[in-house]
C-alpha cells in the first residue's frame, strides 16, 4: 500500500527509518498528473533502490503569472492508485503552507545551464525548477533522485544546483519513453489531431536525420537547417530551436564539425497548438 504523506516531519520520519534500516531511498519528483513515463522513472528507481518515494506538488514558483497554475491537472486518488500498481512506498504531498510558509524568502537562482533554450522562452521557470527540487532533495534525504531525460534542460539544471550546493545525492536522468513511431511521450500529445499525430513523427525522424548527418561528418549549421527544413515540410509551424549543443553545459556548438564534441540535439517546435519538445543524444 502507499502511504500518503503530507509534511516534512512525518517524510523524514520514515525515510530516516528505512535508512537505519539499511535500506536505501530514491526520490522521484512530480507535480502529479502522473502517466506511464513517471511510473518508468519509480520503476527504474526500483532496480537501485530498496525504497521509492513519489512527491506531488504543483509547484507555483515554476509558472509564470500568464500561465495558468490554477489549471494545472490535479487528481490526488489517480495518482495513488496508479503508484500503488508500481509498488512505490510513499506518496508525500504537501500542501502550499507546508512547502511554502508564510513569509518564504529563499530562491535558488542559476546562471549558464538555465539561460539558453527553454530558460529564454521562460525566465523564471529553472528558478523555480531549482528552488522546489532543492527543498524536496533536503527535505527527504534520499540517496538517489530520478529525473526524465525528457526534460533535458531541467536534468542538466538539477545536476548542476546539486554539485553547487554539495547535496549528497545522486541524480539519476531516465531516458525518454516513446511511442512505436519514436514519438516522446508527453501528456502533450494528447492535445494533437490525428493529423498533428501522425505529422508529430517528422520530430524524431528529423533528429535522428540530422545526428547521422553531424556524424558523418556534415557541419552543425548545415544539419540544423536541414532539420529546421524537414520539420516546415512536415507541418511544423514553427521551430523555436533545432541545436547541437554541449551535453553538459548545453553551450552552442557549431557552426562546424562537431569533432569529437560531446552533443546534444535539443528541438522545440510547434504543431498547430501544440509545442513539441525532444532531445537526443549524439
Ligand atoms: O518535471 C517536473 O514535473 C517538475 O518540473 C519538477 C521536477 C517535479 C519540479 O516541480
């Protein structure tokens, strides 16, 4: 049965009991909605780790004031169900006082890795990302977190906030989850036509287009356009970014050969209403 939790007391309670008990924990973050891709990072946190715990919070510190927090999906008894079918131990959500009592002041703001790409499109949003996840990994100890390579950036972020601040835990990126086709799995996809559904392949098929083309040898610019191209002839609306970029740091790569440099492909591109994001490594 997982237990639901909803204070820091009563987490730290039991994960502190679980280590005294020699057994290790894995944290996995959410703000709920939970779906087939969170349910493969609790599994993939289960082949390391004796005990799991899921944390749902919707957290406002990440949503820009047009962005609607209010409308954000909320189903607390879904989500339970679902993680009890996965076996995961604890459920801990709190509510807005606990995570942010009256008067909070602190933000965990980066620079580098947080700027470019989804950074520049939402400025406040990695602020947020930082300051919640900070707190939820000091808040429950665990050994390992598991985050999606989906969220790229976000991964990239978080790794970087926790060898800044020496947090004694190691983050674990899963990889993306995808359809047959090779399309991302996103809670997004269910806003796309059929049409826009059976366009959406064109994404991972012009990434994967494109990385065979840098390793053979092509220069980064020249794949990029093509990429870019590829995506406008599929129906894509527009492509906010279609770059190699260091893995690590997620600096510009290019406009040449990528000569042994360690990439990433990172894309964000529109289907009708729809904004698609995707990232493969190279
Ligand atoms: O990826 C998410 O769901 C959120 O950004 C996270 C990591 C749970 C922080 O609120």
């Amino acid at each position: 049965m997982t237990r639901i939790v909803r204070t820091v007391a009563e987490l730290r309670q039991q994960v502190r009991a679980w280590k005294a008990a020699s057994e290790q924990v894995g944290l996995i973050p959410t703000m709920g909605a939970l779906h087939d891709g969170h349910l493969s990072l609790i599994r993939l946190a289960q082949t390391k780790v004796a005990r799991t715990v899921a944390s749902v919070f919707v957290n406002p510190k990440q949503f820009a004031p047009h962005e609607d927090f209010d409308a954000y999906p909320r189903g607390e008894a879904r989500d339970a169900e679902l993680l009890e079918t996965v076996g995961c131990d604890l459920l801990f959500a709190p509510n807005g006082a606990e995570m942010y009592p009256e008067g909070f002041a602190t933000s965990i703001n980066l620079t580098g890795v947080s700027e470019p790409l989804e950074g520049a499109a939402r400025p406040q949003f990695f602020g947020g990302v930082a300051t919640v996840v900070t707190k939820l990994l000091i808040q429950a100890e665990p050994d390992i977190a598991v985050f999606g390579e989906k969220d790229y950036q976000q991964l990239q972020v978080i790794r970087r906030v926790t060898r800044d601040l020496d947090l004694p835990v190691e983050i674990v990126g899963a990889p993306t989850a995808r359809a047959e086709d090779g399309l991302a799995l996103s809670s997004r996809n269910a806003y796309l036509s059929p049409e826009e559904r059976a366009a959406a392949v064109a994404l991972p098929n012009a990434m994967k287009a494109a990385i065979a083309s840098v390793q053979a040898g092509e220069r980064v610019e020249a794949a990029e356009a093509a990429g870019k191209a590829a995506l406008a002839a599929a129906g894509f609306r527009q492509v906010d970014y279609f770059d190699f970029r260091d893995a690590d740091d997620l600096s510009r790569l290019g406009p040449d050969a990528l000569n042994g440099a360690k990439a990433r492909l990172l894309v964000a591109a529109w289907l009708g209403k729809t904004r698609l994001i995707d990232n493969m490594g190279v």
